[in-house]
C-alpha cells in the first residue's frame, strides 16, 4: 500500500470516529511515547476527543515529551474498559502483538474490530481490524510522520520533537541497521520545524542517576565472554539491583558498551526480576537476526533488537539462551 493510500484510510477511519483511545506495548519506549504524542497532536486539529491509556507510566527520561493537556493515563480495568468498548477507533500504535498489552490484552481483543494497528514490527498473532504496517520503516513514528504530512499536517516544535524521540531512539541515534536514507531526510526536516537533537540526547542519555552508573559498573565487572569471542552478555541478579539501589532502571542501555567491543556479533543482557522470571534483552550487529530467535521464546522487537522475558532460574535461562545464539551464529542466519 503506498503512503497516500495509507493516508486515505487512515483518514477515513479517523473521519468516522468521534473519540479516539491510543495506546500501545507494555513499558512503553520513545517510539510508542512518540507516536502516541503525535497522532494526539494531529487528532486535536480535527476536534476529535482523544485519551491517551498505557498499561505502564511513561519513562521518567521521556516525560519531557508529554504534552499535560493530553496526559497518559495508567489502565484500570474498572476505569478504562467502559471507554474503550465506547470508543469509535482504537489505535494501537508500535506493537501488533495482543500478548504485548499485558493487562489491556482481554479488552483489546474484545474491541479488535475498531482497533486500527500502526506498527513497523513484523506481526505476530495480530487480529485487528485495520493495520498500517511497514516493516521496512525504522520506526513507527516515521510511518505516522509520513501519514500526516501527505494529509498537510505541519507539526509544531512539541510534536515534531515527539516524532525525533521515536525516530532516533528506535535507530540509537541513527547507528543501527535500520537506518536509511528516509531516516535522515525526516530527521531534517524535523529539525526545520524546530527540533535541537543536542536538547534530546541530553534528555535521554544524560541524565543517568549515580545508582545506574554503580550499576553498570558492577554488571560490566562480570562481563562474559562465549562462542570465540562473539557473543558478550551480563547477568544482574536483584541482589545485585539492591545494592546498588538501582530497583526503577532501565537497563537495556548496558548492552550498548558491550555491543561495542572489537569482534562482537551480539550482546546480551539477562535481569531477574520478580515472580522467577527474566527479562532478556538481544542486541546484534549486521544481517544476525535476533528477533527469529526471541520469537521463539515468545518474546519480539526486531532483527538487531528484541527482547525476551521467561519464566525460570536466572542461570538455566542465561545457557539455554545463550546455547541458541552460539548456534544463531554458527548457522549463519
């Protein structure tokens, strides 16, 4: 489908709604934050009614997009099920998968039919009504930035920094794979609708607390090293998270120094968390397609990024897992 037929239905669904729910994946990121962030702004152009309602709070890190005229709304059943079977469309943005809604997943399913999916992730066991999806876009704020421009939206400074947010986080600042041309054009021009990227970075990855930095420092100490050399993981115990005071982190960053060391194809980092279960993040270099394998566990994301949370003893999870990637790379995929 190209962007203007895109565009036409997106704009016919909207045209028959009066209100308008978003919502997105579990521990929402900068993409989802993003998206959410832009559509609202373009929704209120039109007059519609428009909620904003995440299983998860915002990242402390990107409330500085938020906008408190539109403000996210933390799920409850009792609260938000009523809004949602009301609602005329539901779009769910930067997720496809219904098993990464967490607690919004039985009512998301009820209210599929009215449910329009904008995404860039490969899909998996997806069922919604309508569904913009583009897995060649780097990100799902560029899929909705593309949308609304070819309707003649101009984003102010707020939405289009929104819009940069997921732009850049989604593509670590413009050094993944999944960078192309199309990622660097949209970042310029939102540049010229007043976006300043040195404003963003420093929101984002400047602002680590001293518990992360004693974090990362501990869980650098135990670095692995597997299968010659290519595979670089660390293991952060929550007896390791409570000493260094660091419970609210997001730690996924950490894989970013080790993906860094000379020779290795993929990193890995495994956190316990409560309920014995951990929470595996995958991230990889070139054409190793870790997403095939995270599926298998049940988990998604996408070719150099995913992540996996899984039920069992932290030190069963880090062989079994890191077993599989020993034989990702030597099959060569």
């Amino acid at each position: 489908m190209t962007v203007s037929a895109r565009s036409q239905r997106f704009h016919e669904l909207v045209g028959q709604a009066d209100t308008v729910v978003l919502t997105t994946h579990i521990n929402p990121d900068g993409d989802a934050i993003g998206s959410e962030y832009a559509l609202a702004a373009f929704l209120g152009t039109l007059g519609k009614a428009t909620r904003i309602i995440n299983q998860d709070p915002t990242p402390e890190v990107l409330r500085f997009i938020e906008d408190p005229a539109v403000p996210v709304e933390s799920y409850s059943e009792e609260r938000h099920d009523p809004l949602l079977r009301q609602a005329g469309l539901v779009i769910l943005v930067d997720n496809s998968a219904p098993d990464r809604l967490g607690r919004m997943e039985r009512v998301m399913r009820e209210v599929s039919g009215r449910t329009l999916c904008i995404d860039h992730h490969p899909t998996r066991g997806a069922g919604w009504g309508h569904s913009i999806v583009d897995v060649t876009s780097c990100a799902t704020t560029a899929i909705i930035y593309e949308l609304l421009r070819e309707l003649g939206w101009s984003p102010d400074p707020r939405s289009a920094e929104a819009i940069y947010v997921g732009l850049a986080t989604d593509t670590g600042f413009f050094r993944f794979e999944s960078t192309n041309a199309r990622s660097h054009a949209i970042a310029a021009e939102l540049l010229q609708f007043g976006v300043a990227p040195a404003r963003v970075y420093r929101e984002i990855y400047e602002r680590s607390s001293p518990a992360f930095t004693r974090l990362l420092g501990r869980a650098l100490a135990g670095l692995r090293m597997d299968a010659r050399g290519r595979i670089a993981s660390v293991t952060i115990t929550r007896e390791l998270v409570e000493a260094t005071g660091a419970a609210d982190e997001d730690t996924a960053e950490i894989t970013t120094p080790m993906l860094a060391l000379d020779g290795v194809r993929v990193a890995a980092l495994y956190r316990e968390l409560p309920g014995g279960r951990v929470k595996v993040s995958l991230r990889s270099k070139g054409d190793l397609d870790v997403h095939k394998l995270a599926t298998e566990f049940g988990g998604g994301g996408h070719r150099n990024a995913s992540g996996i949370v899984i039920a069992g003893r932290i030190e069963e999870v880090v062989e079994d897992v890191g077993r599989r990637l020993a034989a990702l790379l030597d099959s060569g995929l």
